[in-house]
C-alpha cells in the first residue's frame, strides 16, 4: 500500500502527515488505527485552509485519537459559470498546516478517484427541502453535490466524528440531515466560524477580494451585529430588522445582497415572529466573489 508523503521521523523530530491519494491507503490506514483502539474523525475540506479549518482539526484531535483531512476540490457542487476551476489549490501548504496541528492523515484524491467514470456510474444524494431553499435555490444542485461527496468520503474513511464549519449553516443542516435521515452512526458536529480582527468570517474565498472589497466585506457582520442588538434589546419588528440588514450590506452599492434574514435554525424558514432561537443568516456578491455568514441569536 502507497502512502505518498514522509510519515514518520527518528527521534520524536516533528514530522509532515502522512498524505495519500489513494482510496485502499486510506482504508488500510484507518483500519491500523481502528486496531489499535483509535476513535476515528474526519475533517473534510477542499483546502486552501486557513484558521478556521485548523480549529476543525484542533476540535477533531479533542474528540477523537485519530484525524484524517480530506482535501479535495469537489466538482459536482460547483455550478457551470462558478469558480471551480479558480478555486485555490495550494497543497504543499496545506499539508505543511495539517502537520503544523498533528492531523494524522490527507486524503487528497483527485477527480477520477472519487468519480471514477464509469458507464451507468449516477448515484447522487439529495436532501430535498433544505436543499432548495437560500443558498440551494441560487446554487442549484450545490447541496446535491455537497451530500453526496460527503457521503463518498464517509464511506471511505468511516469515521465516528466529523468536524465542519458552522459558517456554512445550511450545509452543516444539510449533512445532519442526510445521516438523520440515513441511520448513519457518524457523529456530526458543528465547530465555530472563525472570524478576521475586524469581524470577517474566514473563508478560502476571501483570498479573491480586491482590498476595497475586503474593506465593505466587513458589512455582512455589521449587518448581524446590528440584528442581534436589535433582537437581544427585545425588538419584535423582525421586517425591519431585516430591511435595515440589507440597507447596510447594500449601502453605497458596493455589495449586491442575495439575502439578509432571520430565520429559525432548523428549518431555515424566515421568521415573522421573534423565536427563543434565531439565526441570521446573510449572503450577498461582492465583485464576483459570493460571500457568506451567519449569526445566532436569542430574544431578551
Ligand atoms: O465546506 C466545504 O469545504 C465543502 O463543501 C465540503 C464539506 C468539504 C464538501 O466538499
């Protein structure tokens, strides 16, 4: 069994994690560690990683003894005229900042691998509903793409835990939903966004801002900062907090709003009426960059 990538070194010397594009390595990997007693998580990435994909391994390393990080730039959630071809794809670094953390394993196939094309090959996941809505209704086939890609790479690597973002809220709600609804055993757990200074939410897309689209990209958290001042200060006109959202992401024209409400956390749905749990829930194109974010909140 190949595994490409220097894994071990003498004398305790901090060493590169082990990487491997191949499916059997992964298995034959996870299967030592499994022998060994190891619980097994999972971080699945498309790389470019930046701090918030390090606390997912940070918070896998707490919740399980062996962590293996998928990298891979998956093409079935990418849409026609999107940036699937652009998307950053700077591996050495990524595998130097997975060992900078001690993630045991990368896996980092390439397209043929996980869509090997063979005739009559057609299996996708759906999740209907929550696939449809936001994000889903302007991506479509995104969440199609993203379960099934997911579940590609669980049936890999069979992990007990898997680590993802809570930046993007609708595909963590899509992949609970997935497991829920396939009896699937893999705890799913939803880790923090990771925010810039100034309030930013991380994201490898960033890296294609302009710095003056950097400087108003800063308003999608202006705007959920403002909705939860509103909220928490017990303001029940939830319209017009939402309109004031949207005035602030769009003000000057600088960015052009797909979306700015406040929704309940696990349906998605706006809401009309305050709820004891709230999540806004922002999305707006600044240049040709989609960015996205969102915020809980709890009425006073
Ligand atoms: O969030 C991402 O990076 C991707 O959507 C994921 C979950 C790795 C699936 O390709």
């Amino acid at each position: 069994m190949r595994i490409d990538g220097p894994h071990s070194g003498p004398y305790g010397k901090k060493v590169m994690t082990q990487t491997t594009s191949k499916i059997d390595a992964v298995r034959v990997s996870v299967l030592q560690a499994r022998r060994e007693g190891k619980r097994i998580a999972c971080v699945p990435t498309m790389g470019a990683l930046h701090e918030g994909h390090l606390s997912l391994i940070d918070e896998a390393k707490k919740l399980a003894d062996y962590v293996v990080v998928t990298v891979f730039v998956n093409p079935t959630q990418f849409g026609p005229q999107e940036d699937f071809h652009k998307y950053p794809r700077p591996i050495e670094k990524d595998i130097a900042m997975c060992s900078s953390r001690d993630a045991d394993l990368i896996f980092n196939p390439d397209v043929e691998t996980m869509y090997p094309s063979t005739p009559g090959a057609k299996t996708f996941i759906e999740v209907p509903g929550l696939s449809e809505i936001l994000e889903g209704a302007i991506r479509p086939g995104h969440f199609r793409g993203v379960a099934t890609v997911v579940m590609k790479l669980f049936q890999i690597v069979m992990p007990d835990v898997a680590c993802f973002g809570s930046k993007d809220f609708q595909q963590l709600a899509v992949i609970k939903q997935m497991v829920r609804d396939l009896n699937s055993p893999i705890q799913i757990v939803g880790c923090p966004t990771i925010r810039e200074t100034d309030g930013l939410a991380m994201s490898s897309r960033n890296a294609y801002l302009s710095p003056e689209q950097r400087a108003v990209a800063i308003r999608l958290y202006e705007a959920m900062v403002f909705a939860k001042n509103q909220v928490t200060a017990g303001h029940s006109d939830l319209a017009s907090i939402m309109s004031k959202m949207a005035e602030i992401i769009t003000r000057d024209g600088a960015m052009t709003l797909d979306y700015a409400i406040l929704a309940n956390p696990t349906t998605l749905e706006t809401l009309t009426q305050p709820q004891p749990e709230m999540v806004a829930l922002v999305a707006a194109r600044n240049g040709t960059t989609r960015l996205i974010d969102n915020m809980m909140m709890t009425p006073k």
